[in-house]
C-alpha cells in the first residue's frame, strides 16, 4: 500500500502490489525457517503454501476492502494523517478477523499447525 500510494499508483495497481508482496513476504516468513531446518525447497514451499494461503487472502481482502471503503484513504497521500490511520485500521481489523480463521485451520492440524511439526528437523 505504502510503495503504490506513494509513487501515486492507480487503486488497483497499488493493491495488486500489496497482495503480491503480502504473498511474497507471508510465504518467505514461512519458508526460511523450514529451510534451515533442513528441508528440501519442494517440500518447504508446499508447507508454506498449505500454511498461509488462507490466512494472508483473508488478510488481504479484509485489508484491501476497508481501504477502500474508507472515504479517501487510498488518495490520501503518505504525508496525510487519513491514510496511516486507515492502514492501522485496515490491519488491526484484518488481523482480528485472520485468528478465528487460523485457529479452526490450527484445531484442524491444517494451517500452521503442519509448519510446526518441522521446526527443528534435521
């Protein structure tokens, strides 16, 4: 949102940025650790997808939608008090809304919870 706001990106220019470097970064998050634990790249890479997939596009659409929703938020420049605390809006609420959904994904032994039994494989 910051880099597409910034250099005065289109809405729908800026949120594709945002979702595609949320998925880059959600997944990266994921994979470092799975690969110093010394897991193939395959399999590391099929963890993090089974992990976080739900979780960062329920992120992103609730983060992407009161953005939008909120009145001049996505034209408010970096410098306006509107946009940052629409973005701080936009993630808390987007997190609130991700933990029920990850905790059922958890109870589940889906989500995270299949990330966790590699942590420390050698």
């Amino acid at each position: 949102m910051v880099i597409g706001v910034g250099l005065g990106w289109s809405n729908l220019a800026t949120i594709v940025l945002s979702v595609v470097l949320a998925f880059l970064f959600g997944y990266s998050l994921t994979l470092l650790p799975l690969l110093r634990a010394g897991l193939a790249f395959g399999t590391a890479l099929d963890l993090a997808l089974a992990a976080d997939t739900v979780s960062i596009a329920v992120m992103e659409v609730v983060d992407n939608v009161i953005m939008l929703v909120v009145p001049g938020a996505m034209d408010a420049g970096l410098a306006q008090p509107l946009f940052w605390t629409s973005l701080a809006l936009s993630l808390v609420v987007a997190g609130v809304v991700a933990f029920p959904v990850n905790r059922w994904l958890i109870t589940r032994g889906r989500g995270h919870a299949v990330v966790q039994r590699h942590h420390g494989h050698h």
